[in-house]
C-alpha cells in the first residue's frame, strides 16, 4: 500500500458542475418526483400499475413510495391493498395556493355567481397544455358538476381553457396545439385549429367562452378571464351545470354575470384588464 497521501475530497459543489443544471438532476428524486404525480392522478392504485405506469420496476417504486410514506406524502391503504397521496402532499401542494392570495380573494364572487346561477362556481389557473382547477363553490342542485383541486383538463376542451386561450396571442396558440393536439372527448368538442381560432374570436368579442358539451355530454361551461398585475392571463372563473338547466336563452345571460364577476376578482388582486 502506498504512502501517498491521497488527495482530499473537494467540498461544495464540483467545478465541471453545468451553470445551466442540465444533468445536474438525482435520479432517485427525480423518479420519487414521477411517481409521485403519477399518484396524485388517481385515486388509489396497487403497486405493479403504478409502477408500469411511470415505467419503473415494481421493486424500485416499492422503495420510493416507502421513502415517500415515511415523510407522509404516500399512504398505503391495508383494506384495499393500494396506494394513496398522503396527507403531507396536500400541505406541500398548499404552500402553492399561498403565495397569492387569489384563490382567498375569489371566494366571495364565486359564492355570488353560484348563487346568481344556481350552478357550481370554478377557478382554475394555467399549466402548460392544460388547466388545473385550484376551487370550487358547489351548488345546491343534487346534480352538479365537480372538479376536485387538482383536476386537470386539457385547455380547448374546457371553458376556462379556452377563455384563456382567447386572451393569448395567436402564435402562442399554434405553439401549444402543436404540443398538445386537439383530442376530441365527445362530438362535440372542438377538434380543428380553424374551429378553435373561430370559437376563440367569439369568445374574444363577448368576454366570455363557452364550453357546449365539449368535455362530458350533459354538461355546460360559461367562462371568463382573470387578469394579473399586468394585465396577463392568470386564472379563468366559470359555472358549469347540467345542459338542462343551462339553455342556449339563459347563456348569454350568464356569460355577463361570469364576465363581470372575473372582473371583480381582477380587481380584487390587483390585477388590471389588458390594453
């Protein structure tokens, strides 16, 4: 064995280390990450489908969902065999919704436009292709639509998606269609670019989107935009309710009410319609 005394192990992060962090990711968080969402899609779900669907071997996800179990972001369910988001998740996931006070500031008008309508009232924000609902005010009505925080739907076959939609600039349209796609959920829905540039510059005239079935048969969604500091899309507020109880005469009455109500929310955070 050599004398040589080795060489000491550099503290800190490496020098050859990329300024840019590509590369720089730990696998195993990465994958804990993955499963994670994957989790947070679904209910409950035994080990081996979760695992084929983030595409990890059943050992390795078992390892990660008991990591995740021991700080209480997965739980595992004894009765049914299957795996949950735990508790811990939902208070991560909180620490999003404070660092604005928009969801706080929407509850009042929410509450006023289920009660105006007699429909659920929703809040969403963007997230890439999709919308993710952060709210929800329930009617009364014993049948009503329900988005659980979280849900995520894809943004043209959503009213609030496409209110969105409507207040961005053409070629950041084509960009996300070009990810995304136009899947068609019903025969409804809006499944063409010159459909959805046509719906888009209705909705742009009136102030409000609407979605005519165009995600679940049935079901009927008026929306519209709430704007941030900058006048930016941030959010989109929306009732949505059975086609029975909402009727192509009573729309547009709604769609004034979700308009002016989107409003007060934009004010109410500081936000400023777009020149």
């Amino acid at each position: 064995m050599s004398d040589r005394e080795l060489p000491k192990r550099p503290r800190g992060r490496p020098r050859s280390a990329s300024s840019d962090g590509s590369g720089a990711t730990v696998q195993a968080l990465d994958r804990g990450l993955t499963l994670l969402t994957a989790l947070a899609r679904q209910d409950k779900v035994t080990l081996s489908d979760l695992a084929f669907q983030v595409g990890l071997p059943p050992s390795t996800a078992h390892r990660l969902l008991m990591t995740l179990n021991k700080h209480g972001m997965a739980t595992f369910d004894e009765a049914s065999q299957r795996w949950m988001v735990g508790l811990e998740t939902f208070r991560v996931g909180s620490a999003f919704l404070r660092r604005t006070n928009l969801v706080e500031a929407s509850q009042n008008a929410m509450q006023r436009l289920m009660e105006e309508t007699q429909e659920t009232a929703n809040l969403a924000i963007p997230d890439g292709t999709d919308v993710v609902f952060v709210s929800q005010v329930e009617t009364h009505n014993p049948i009503r639509a329900f988005f659980r925080p979280g849900t995520r739907t894809p943004m043209h076959a959503s009213g609030i998606g496409k209110a969105l939609l409507a207040s961005m600039p053409r070629r950041d349209v084509e960009r996300l269609l070009q990810r995304a796609g136009l899947a068609a959920f019903t025969e409804k829905t809006v499944s063409t670019p010159e459909a959805l540039f046509r719906d888009m510059a209705d909705t742009a005239v009136r102030g409000w989107s609407f979605d005519d079935e165009e995600r679940y048969l049935g079901m009927r969604c008026v929306a519209s935009v709430v704007y941030g500091p900058s006048g930016q899309a941030v959010a989109g507020l929306s009732v949505s309710g059975p086609t029975v109880r909402m009727p192509d005469g009573l729309v547009p009455e709604i769609g004034s009410k979700v308009r002016r109500l989107a409003a007060e929310i934009t004010d109410a955070t500081g936000g400023r319609l777009p020149d």
